[in-house]
C-alpha cells in the first residue's frame, strides 16, 4: 500500500465537499454559460491554468503529507483534527480545479494539456452535483455512511460486543460451522440502515458526473484508463475469461475439501459454496483455510520466520535486506533521510496507525515507509513489497507534479507485488537465508497457499464495481440491490448466501469499499498485472527457471526496463508503460496461467471423477 498526498493518490480523496463553487445546476450537457465560456478558452489559457493548478498542489501535498505522517504516527485529538482540516483544506481545493477543468472540454489543446486537464477532472471519486446544497447533502451522506460502517459492531450470542477485527479474526481461525455463520449474519446487520442513503449517494454522484459530461458515474469510473469507458468494460470481461478456468479448478477441489471437513449436506458438491466457509468475512480471499485444504506433504522444508531469526535479522536488518534487492537491480540505495525518518517498530509510548504503507513526503527524496514489523517471513516479503512502492515514487519525481503517480491505479500496487513475487527459494538461497533450495514437488503447497490469496480475489475485484455500474446505470434498482450482489457473487465466484437474505438486507455495505465510495478494479488490475510484469521481467534477466520459481535479483537488465516503466510515471497512457515490459499495448492474463501451470495440472487430478462447475 501506499500511501502520498499526490494528486493521483489523494482522489483522490476527493469526493463532496463542492460548497462555495458557485456554479450553476447541471444538466447532463454541457450549460450554455459554460459553452460560451469555452469558446472564449484558449490552449494558452489551459496552460496557465494548469501551471497554477500544478504549483499549488505542490504546496498543498507537502504540507498534507507532512500533517497526515504527524497523525499516523501520533494518534490524538489535536492531530486527528489537524488531519481532519488539511484534508478538508486539500479536497477545496481538488474540486475547484477539476470543475474548472471542466471549462475546457471542447476548447482545442495540447495532447499533453489534455490529458492533464482529464486529470483533473477524473480526479473526482464522488463529483457533488454542482448546486450547493446537494453538494452539502452529499457530503453529509458520505459522513454518515463512513460513520455507519467505521462503528459497527456486532453483539453476539453471549453478549460480547465484537469489532470487525474481532469478527474477521474468528472467520480466519474458527471451524465450527454454526459459529462462522453467526459472525457472518452478525457483521451483516450494520447494513441495512445504510441503503437509503446509498441510494440517495448514487443519485446525487450520478448528478455530478453529469455535470462534468458523463452520462453515469459508471461511465465516470471508467474512463480514466486511456480507453474508451465500454471497452474497459470488455477488457476486463476478456481477462476474466482467460482466468477462469483456473479458478473453477481452484473451486472444485476447495468445495471438495470444505465437504469433507463439514459435511456435504452443509457443503453440496454441485452448488455454489457458503460464503462463511472461506476464512473471510467477505470471502474474497481463502488463504486462512489453508490448514483445510492443504495437499499432503506441503512443507517447503525451512520456516522463514526461523531463518531470520537464526540470522539475526532484527527488524532494521529485514528493511536492509529489502532494499539489497533493489540495488542489486541498479537502482541507488535509499536516502539516509529513509532510514531516519521512517518508523521501523511499534513505538511502546503512543498509539500509531500500524497498518504497512509507503510514503511520499516531498515528490524529491523524501520517502519513507511505516510500519510496526513483525520478525516473520510473511512480514520480509511485505517490507519488499513496501519499498516497491518507494522505489516507483522516486523514480518518477521529476514528472510534472500531475504525472507523479501511477501508469493506472492498478500499477502502483501491481509493482509492489510485482517485487514480492521474487521473493521465492531461489532469492532466498542467494542472500543465504536458507541453504537448499526445496525441489519442485514442493511448489504445489507453495503454490496453492498463493492462490487461495490471488487467484481466488480475482472474480471478487471484477464484481464488486460491476454491481456498482449497474447501480448508477439504473440497471440495478434498489429493491434488487441485493439479489443483485449474490446474483455475481454466485455467477463470478461460485459463492452463495449462507442463508436466505431478507429483501431489506444491504450485504454489499457490509464490504467497506462500497459505502466508503472507494473504486475497486484497480485490484482486479494490480492481480492480473503482477504476474504479467513478473513473467516479462524474467524473460528480460534471461531466466531459465519456471516462472514460479523465478527471481530477478541481480539482474541489471530487468532493473533498466523495470525503471524505464516507473521513470514514466503517468506521463503517457498505461499502455505506452505496457509495451516497456511486455512488448505489447494490452494486458494478457495467460501469464497467471503460465505462473500457476504446475498446481492447475496437480488440481485437474485431484478433481478427476468430481462433479465441477456452480
């Protein structure tokens, strides 16, 4: 994760605060007054406007990283209200310039002005509709639905009250069925008082997307991947093809292992699984029921946490580690300013946000990653992850200040873990964290373990904006919001209710990014990228391994291409970044196929007999 207060990454936080912007009611065309306005515009207007717009968000983002790391790492009343006005301050001023980035829709421009007034524009994650008042009601909507789910609790059958952590922690560890399905229905009363509201929201963010010239918010979201919004669609529909038949086999041996271990009456072998079995609350990955699923001899033959210890990694030695694998691709060593400003450890004096991230303070040399590091091998491949994202924030530091972010928003998680998966035996071997490198019959746990994280996620990160655009389509109504939702979870993942759901019930604001109006296939993006990015950076060092077991470490040439892509930033559309690595202008999902081919041939065999499909 990372985490800057650049303009690509702040959203943008930006959402509904558009009082004081003074423009007039929209309608879904362009206004008269504002066509007159445009046709007075020039292109060198556009770039003074964008000159201005890029030196203050220069200020801006200093100042805001600046109060925003203070907070993170100094959790009290005085900073949260700190956090609280420099955001709002911050937000002002994102809304202004993307609605006066909308004055120049139909003014001729640069190629280069163009696409950073779309910026601008697209920056908007829930455009207010451009009349005070509904802007204010949608503000306060947003409040209120963030609030909802940020307090929500649920008190269980012996009145325990229970947070979602809590709740989340007893989905990924308990195996009693009865006990699963009552934190399941439990988390799930938060959200039905949500819905009018939700609906409410929708309304007034489709308003304000046409306001700017979209015909629905939907259509917003989408395009702001250098394609026309329909075919991004489609993208992501072909892609999912390529990968499915992956995931039905992945799905028909954890059905057949979830039936034996409850029994096939609560787990019928031609039915969509019961979405409380999974370890999840949401189910959306699996990798907690490993121990349930696991093959027989799935030992890789060496605990990581062990090794470390055995070499005395402390938690310094662990980020040192990390940032060796970078140099040893050519990239320059971190600042010192990183090793003195970053947070290591969980300080024993003050409350800190102890959840990973990556930071950018400055756009220059100010990055610094915060963390409160455990000394276990999970925590060694997050920490490479981590710096994944400093080295991508550097890299692109001297882009003007709007391309300092990501190719697209899957790209900066995508490259994270694009480094992550070269965390493998071969990596581990040649920094002598272990001593033998385990043979191939080892791969299959290796690999399922993996899986049940990625690949399993994949349909889950494609449906959940897939409902959202037909909510703001109209497609989806409110009476069918939730038929709606279990209809693609069950299409897509083969998952099904526990049970019966009331027609009053809101599952899909159970999941925080809905009613926190947070876009969600940048995730379905960043899963398939990583393996494409890893399987072209290992043709580029020349690796001659199986792409599961390959690590680019130490490989100079890797390291060039991979700099050549972060060096662009957002500069050009995703698909010029596309063609640096892999040679080609489109995304390619077979390389998720290529990466998992030695458990997918192992799962056919196991599934041999079964009666597969939902």
């Amino acid at each position: 994760m990372k985490k800057s207060f650049t303009l690509s990454s702040l959203a943008l936080v930006i959402s509904t605060l558009l009082y004081g912007c003074g423009q007039e009611s929209s309608e879904q065309t362009t206004p008269v007054a504002q066509q007159s306005k445009q046709q007075e515009l020039t292109s060198q207007d556009a770039e003074v406007f964008l000159t201005k717009a890029e030196k203050e968000f220069e200020q801006l983002s200093l100042e805001g990283s600046q109060v925003e790391w203070v907070y993170s790492n100094f959790i009290t009343e005085d900073t949260e209200a700190l956090s609280a006005r420099t955001n709002q301050k911050i937000t002002e001023v994102g809304v202004k310039y993307a609605m006066e980035a909308a004055n120049y829709d139909n003014v001729e421009v640069t190629a280069d002005q163009r696409r950073k007034l779309d910026m601008l524009k697209l920056s908007l994650v829930m455009p207010a509709p451009q009349d005070p008042e509904k802007s204010a009601e949608l503000a306060r909507v947003t409040s209120a639905l963030n609030g909802m789910y940020g307090k929500g609790t649920y008190t269980d059958k012996s009145g325990k009250e229970l947070s979602l952590g809590e709740l989340s922690s007893i989905m990924a560890n308990s195996r009693n069925y009865d006990e699963l399905l009552e934190m399941w229905e439990g988390w799930r009363e938060i959200s039905p008082d949500m819905k009018p509201l939700y609906v409410e929201q929708s309304a007034l963010g489709n308003e304000g997307a046409q306001g700017l010239g979209y015909k629905d918010l939907g259509v917003m979201w989408r395009s702001k991947y250098d394609m026309p919004a329909d075919d991004f669609a489609k993208e992501l529909d072909r892609l999912w093809g390529q990968i499915k038949p992956l995931y039905d086999d992945l799905h028909c041996y954890v059905r057949t292992e979830l039936g034996e271990e409850y029994g096939v009456d609560k787990v019928p072998q031609d039915k969509p699984i019961p979405a409380h079995l999974l370890g999840n609350m949401w189910a959306q990955s699996w990798g907690n029921i490993y121990d349930l699923v696991a093959p027989e001899d799935a030992d890789p033959g060496y605990d990581l946490t062990a090794q470390l210890e055995k070499n005395n990694y402390d938690e310094i030695k662990m980020v040192k580690g990390a940032e060796q694998f970078f140099t040893s691709l050519g990239f320059d060593a971190l600042p010192e300013t990183f090793w003195t400003r970053s947070l290591f450890t969980k300080p024993e004096d003050r409350d800190v946000i102890c959840h990973a991230s990556a930071w950018d303070l400055d756009d220059k040399d100010d990055i610094r990653i915060k963390m409160c590091i455990q000394k276990t091998g999970e925590e060694f491949g997050v920490i490479h992850h981590e710096l994944g994202h400093n080295f991508y924030q550097r890299a692109y530091k001297d882009q003007p200040k709007l391309y300092r972010g990501s190719a697209n928003d899957g790209f900066h998680e995508a490259i994270g873990d694009t480094i992550a998966l070269s965390v493998t035996p071969k990596y581990l071997k040649k920094i002598g964290l272990i001593d033998t490198i385990p043979d191939e019959s080892k791969d299959i746990g290796l690999l399922l373990k993996m899986a049940l994280d990625k690949v399993a996620f994949i349909p889950f990160g494609l449906l959940v904006d897939k409902w959202r655009w037909g909510v703001y389509s109209g497609e989806i109504t409110p009476e069918n919001y939730n038929s709606a939702w279990w209809e693609l979870r069950e299409q897509y993942q083969g998952i099904a209710a526990p049970v019966d759901r009331d027609e009053n019930a809101f599952d899909p604001g159970a999941k925080y990014h809905i009613p926190g109006g947070t876009p969600y296939s940048r995730y379905f993006l960043a899963h398939v990228q990583q393996f494409e990015f890893h399987k072209a950076l290992c043709e580029i060092s020349g690796n001659t391994d199986p792409i599961h077991r390959c690590s680019i470490y130490n490989s100079k040439e890797a390291g060039t291409a991979l700099n050549t892509v972060l060096e662009m930033g957002a500069s050009q559309p995703w698909q010029e970044a596309y063609k640096v690595l892999t040679g080609k202008e489109e995304m390619d999902a077979t390389a998720v196929l290529d990466y998992f081919s030695p458990l997918q041939t192992w799962l056919k065999e196991k599934n041999q007999g079964k009666q597969c499909g939902f």
